[in-house]
C-alpha cells in the first residue's frame, strides 16, 4: 500500500486541486471540471508573477471600494455569473444579486483590511486566501476578524474577474438568547 501511494502521479490534464477550502473550493472545482483544456490550449500552467501582481491590485481595490462606500466599484471585481457565500445567510449569485446584497451593506461606513497570504492557480483559475479585519466606523462599533477565498477567472480579455467569495469570522458566532421561561402559574382561590 505505502509502495502504491509512492508511486501515484498527477495527471497534467488535473485544472484544479481543492483541499479543504469548502464551497468555495467546491465551486471552483466544479466550474474547472466543465471547462475543457482544449478549449484555451494557450492558457498557462501556472500563474505567473504578473497574474500573482493582479491579484494583490484586486484584494487592495476591493479593501479600497469597501471603505469608499462605491457601489460601482463594490461590484466591479466580479464576473457576472460570480457567487459570494457569506456567512449565515444563503448564497448570493449573479451579478444582480451582488449588487442587490453591497447595495444594502453602502450605508455603512467600515474600513476593511484584506491580508492575502497564499496565491495560487493553474491556467485560467486562480485562488488566493488570507486574513480580514472589519471595522465598522467610528472604531467604537462592530469589529471581526477572519479569513477569506477567493477564486479568480481569466476572462476571453485576459483580465482576472472573481467568480467565487466566502469568509468567516475567527469567533465563533454569539449564542442564541436563553429561552424565556413562562411564567408559573399560581394556584386560584
């Protein structure tokens, strides 16, 4: 067995691994598996620098349109089949629906501190994972950190456009309130 597990090799035609990264994972693998390798055979193997450049330009200009308040700029990043699982509430897929779900989310003033930490991909999918810090302003209010990922698509234009998105918070989330006990009735004379 171990002798088998020695010898195992990857098949050049694997698009994308997905270990432990979730829906998000998920759907990433699930939209690599329909897509056919011979439909770009130009498209690299790998990300390059530049693609890893872009990225980093992405994560920065999301940080950036979050605080703004921009809703334009809030949904700019993302492909129109794009999808964001967020915590705690249904999937929100489309381009409609991202707009419908930052548009409710502008009233808000926060400064949002994305830190990508790994980077990565194979032709025209790319993934990058990292810490976030969310503050809601003035600094007195709501604060969360967290994790996130990214899934990345190069488009027919060669320019990367977000097709996936979830995070969620380090904390677990607050308990549900104690049930109210009714009261107890007394006896009646």
């Amino acid at each position: 067995m171990a002798a088998e597990r020695e010898n195992q090799r990857w098949n050049a035609e694997v698009d994308v691994i997905v270990v432990g990264f979730g829906g998000a994972g998920a759907c990433a693998a699930l939209e690599a598996a329909e897509r056919d390798p011979a439909d770009d055979p130009a498209a690299p193997l790998h990300v390059t620098d530049a693609d890893m450049t872009a990225a980093r330009q992405m994560t920065a200009a999301m940080s950036a349109a979050t605080a703004s308040g921009n809703l334009d700029s809030l949904v700019a990043p993302y492909a129109a089949d794009a999808m964001i699982m967020p915590p705690g509430m249904p999937m929100v897929k489309g381009a409609d629906q991202i707009r419908q779900f930052y548009k409710g989310m502008t009233s808000v003033k926060v400064n949002l501190q994305l830190t990508q930490e790994t980077a990565d991909g194979s032709g025209n999918f790319m993934y990058t994972s990292g810490k976030y810090h969310y503050q809601e302003l003035p600094p007195s209010t709501a604060s969360e950190d967290g994790k996130y990922l990214l899934v990345f698509r190069r488009g027919a234009d060669a320019n990367w456009k977000v097709v996936a998105e979830s995070w969620s918070a380090n904390a677990p989330p607050a308990p549900p309130p104690a049930p109210v006990k009714p009261a107890a009735k007394g006896r009646r004379r």
